[in-house]
C-alpha cells in the first residue's frame, strides 16, 4: 500500500474546487496531521465533510522536536505534515508551498504538488483536460501559479494554453 501525506492547501485547493474526491481516486487513502485537520475545520462545511471521509485518517506526529524545529521556518501544518512524512516514512508527501518542497526534500521525502496530482490523474484517465481544472483552481481557489509554470505543466499533459 502507497503511504501519502498531505498539507492542507492541497486538499483546501480542492475542496474549494468540488474535486477533492480526486485525491482518493489517485492515491487511495491518504493521511492528513492533526493540525492540518484543525486547519480545515476551521470552515464548518469542509469540517462535516472531512468526518465523513473514511479514506482521510488524522494522525499526529510523535516527533514535537522535528515539529518544533521546523517550525522555526514553515507554518504549523507544514511541519506537522513533513515530519508525519518522516516519521511514517511516506511515499509521498502532496505539499505546494516552495519551502516546504524544499525542507522537506532535504529530508529525503519524495513530494508532489496539486499539479504533479493533476497530472497524474490525466495521466490515468482521470481526467481528459487539466486547463479547465487548473483555470477553476486559479479562479475560484486563488490558487498561485506562474505562467511559465502554468504552461510548462499543460505542455507536459500535452495540451496547449487556451
């Protein structure tokens, strides 16, 4: 069984997005740390709808010292999620922020972002087209992304920017 982590922009991206279900449809079960849960929680919808979901398991990371060092650089649910990462020795880590990939990286952790996950889903027949998706995500979640990256990322789907 794929062990994977997520942060939360990830799955807040795509809950604002209606899709979240794709993370279950590309990686099964995925694991969430309990400050990311908090996270999320903190909108009652996104709360009732995480309770429901039995392919999302909560964990808390043992190791508070990792926890607390990294904290000295990234946010509360980015090092929960990377030393949940360590800890469980994850397959993958499905994390976005650049120094998050970065820390996290360094420690050896294989990552993903939505993008690579978008990918991946077109990649299985998930999905037919990413532009939409990626439009909505920029539209509707706010989510950041250049347009060379942008481009570079819907040349790698092969499609070409509308």
């Amino acid at each position: 069984m794929t062990l994977i982590v997520s942060d939360t922009s990830p799955v807040a991206n795509l809950i604002e997005i209606g899709m979240l279900s794709l993370l279950h449809d590309v990686y099964g079960q995925i694991i969430i740390p309990q400050s990311v849960y908090e996270e999320l929680c903190e909108i009652e919808s996104q709360k009732q709808m995480l309770d429901r979901l039995t392919w999302i398991q909560v964990m808390t990371a043992r190791n508070r010292e990792l926890v607390r060092t990294l904290e000295t650089e990234l946010d509360k649910g980015e090092s929960e999620s990377i030393a949940l990462a360590v800890e469980l020795k994850a397959d993958f880590l499905i994390i976005d922020e650049s120094n998050g990939r970065q820390k996290a990286e360094s420690l050896g952790i294989d990552i993903v972002g939505l993008l690579g996950t978008l990918l991946k889903a077109k990649e299985m027949g998930l999905l037919s087209e990413i532009q939409p998706i990626l439009n909505r995500l920029i539209e509707q979640a706010g989510f950041f992304i250049s347009p060379q990256l942008k481009k570079h990322v819907l040349a790698l789907a092969g499609e070409s920017e509308e």
